[in-house]
C-alpha cells in the first residue's frame, strides 16, 4: 500500500493548529531511519482504523521510495482518533527487524476435542529486507490437539527472513482444555413469614408471674 507523507516545517503545533488539521484529515507524523535525516510530516489518516503497530508501507520521502513501518502510533483514549504516528523508514534493499500479527489458519482438532485454541504471541519479530515482510504470519492450526502446542521451533520464518530475538522453545499457540467456572448457588432469601416466633424464656415468665 503507498502511503502519502507530506513534510513540515513545524516541530510543535498547538492545540487549535492540531485540530485544524484533523479535519482535514491531516495528521501529525515523525519520520527517522539509518539513511534519512529524521523529520517531521502530515499523513492522510482516512484509512489509519486498520493501522497497526508494525504496518507496512510503500512511501516517497525527500525524492527518494522508501518502506515505512509503523513503530508507534497513538489514539485519542475516548474518541479513539489518531492523533501521531512515528515511521521507521528503511531502504527497499536496506535489511532491518520489525513486527508482523500473528493470526492462525485451519480448524484445530482439539477444537472438536472441546478445547480452545490460544495464540500466546499477538505478533512476532522477523528481521530481512522490508519488501520481504508479510502483512500477517499466519500458522496453520489443522494438526493441533488438545495438550499440544506450536513453538518457533516447528515454524519457518518468511521467505529471505529469519525469526529476530525470539528462542526456538517459545510458544507461539497451544490447544487447552476449556476451564468452566463454577456456578456459586445464590443465598436463599429469609422472608418474615419464615422465622419463627420469639419464645418466652423461664427468666421471662417468672416475671410475668411477679407482675
């Protein structure tokens, strides 16, 4: 996907400048790399709801194609809008590291077994040349049962990619037994009708009888 970087002069804007731009779409980016002097940009955020830490892109910075990836992002907490992004950018033959989803594929037979399939790492970091990275990893579930787990060890890496920091006995995904929470009963309610009756005690009645 190419991405349109536009260039800025400012390094801050205030809070009206920021606004003024959201509404136009507009939205306040940083960009730095091993080859590029780091530098300040607007970016169109019309498709930014399926950005994601790790996102790749195909940019233009300074007369020159890059690859972008997505090394920070933020979201406004309650209106949940973009509000800064900061670009890694690298060279199309230039070899780094980033961070790419994780998603699975296939039906587990542990699934069938009543168990769940978890996804133990929500991304995973390869290192190659950016044209190299995949949008998703996707791991194939279809042999996976109940008790049983993936590691990095049975994965292979993308193509010209390799896996970066991660050890060969890390978990990746596991099939487990679905755990049921125990249903507490709930506290029978006493009404009136069902307590019984304050008896006189001997005490009592010998006062009764002195009265």
């Amino acid at each position: 996907m190419e991405l349109q970087l536009t260039p800025r002069k400012e390094t801050r804007l205030n809070s009206k400048e920021r606004h003024g731009y959201w509404e136009k779409g507009l939205v306040p980016a940083a960009v730095y790399g091993r080859s590029i002097d780091a530098g300040v940009c607007f970016v169109n955020a019309k498709h930014s709801r399926h950005w994601h830490r790790g996102s790749m892109f195909d940019v233009n910075w300074n007369g020159q194609p890059f690859k972008a990836s997505i090394d920070e992002i933020q979201w406004e907490p309650v209106s949940h809008r973009l509000i800064h992004v900061s670009f890694h950018l690298v060279g199309k033959n230039e070899k780094t590291h980033n961070t790419v989803p994780v998603r699975t594929t296939g039906q587990a037979p542990g699934e069938k077994e009543g168990g769940m399939v978890n996804i133990q790492l929500d991304s995973i970091s390869i290192e190659g040349k950016a044209d190299d990275f995949p949008e998703y990893y996707e791991i194939d579930v279809s042999a996976l049962h109940i008790g049983e787990k993936i590691t990095f060890a049975d994965l292979t890496p993308p193509p010209g990619c390799q896996w970066y920091h991660h050890d060969e006995d890390q978990t990746v995904v596991t099939c487990a037994h679905i755990k049921v929470q125990p249903v507490e009963e709930p506290e029978a309610e006493v009404s009136p009708a069902d307590v019984p009756a304050a008896q006189d005690t001997p005490a009592e009645d010998e006062q009764k009888d002195a009265a």
